[in-house]
C-alpha cells in the first residue's frame, strides 16, 4: 500500500479527493464512490486502486491510502476457484505427508525415552593427575 501523508486537513473528505483525483485523472480511469469512506479508481475491470483517508489530529496529518486491487467483485470471485485449484491440493498433500511422519515421530520419542544414555547418571569426573 502506497501512503501519502498530508498536514491535518478536517475538511478533506472523500468527496474532496474525488474532485481532485476526476480533475487530473477523470479522463484515464473510471472513478466511484466504495461506502462512506472509500474511492475506486479502475484502470479496468481487471485492475486499479481503492483510496481511502484516515485523518490522524493528534498528529497533525491525513493519511490517504493507496491499495492496488482488483475492483470488481465479479472478477475477483471468477478467480477463487483457481486459488482452489492451486492452493488446496498443495495444502492436502502437505497435511498427507504430515501424516505419514506420525509412526517415525513416534519412534524418535520412544527412543528418546528409553535411551539409557540420555538418562543414566553423568559419569564420575576424572580426577587430574598431579605432576609430581
């Protein structure tokens, strides 16, 4: 997300920056409202940007967010069963092969267990020899 940090301005609003961005940019990209507090700016149906403006006076700036997104919610639900495609197959056989480490998991903690040598007392020190 690209920040661009601005004084303190109570009167900013959406709307505000709407007028700003359709004066300079109206003629390139298609620019909408999104709730009370967001714009849209799409290059296309496939890509663009969501602004959003968080006034900050107890720091005496606003901070206008940028976030690349894909605006349309029709386009981004077209690609979900792609996420599925890829993603869930790697995540079943992750958690297969996560399975099948149970029995040598099992082994190592047993023999860890059992091992005397891990247990059993230290050895007695060797004492140094004197020279005499």
């Amino acid at each position: 997300m690209a920040k661009v940090q601005l004084p303190h301005d109570p009167d900013l609003t959406r709307d505000r920056v709407k007028r700003v961005l359709e004066a300079e940019l109206g003629s390139k990209y298609e620019i909408r409202d999104r709730g009370e507090k967001r714009l849209v700016i799409k290059s296309s149906d496939w890509y663009g940007v969501v602004v959003g403006i968080k006034q900050k006076p107890d720091k005496g700036e606003t901070t206008v967010g940028v976030l690349r997104e894909i605006p349309e919610l029709k386009n981004r639900l077209m690609l979900f069963p792609l996420f599925l495609i890829a993603v869930l197959p790697y995540v079943i056989v992750v958690l297969l092969l996560l399975q099948k480490g149970k029995p040598t998991q099992h082994d190592v903690v047993w023999a860890l267990e059992h091992a005397e040598a891990l247990h059993a007392t230290p050895p007695e020190p060797i004492p140094h020899a004197t020279a005499d």
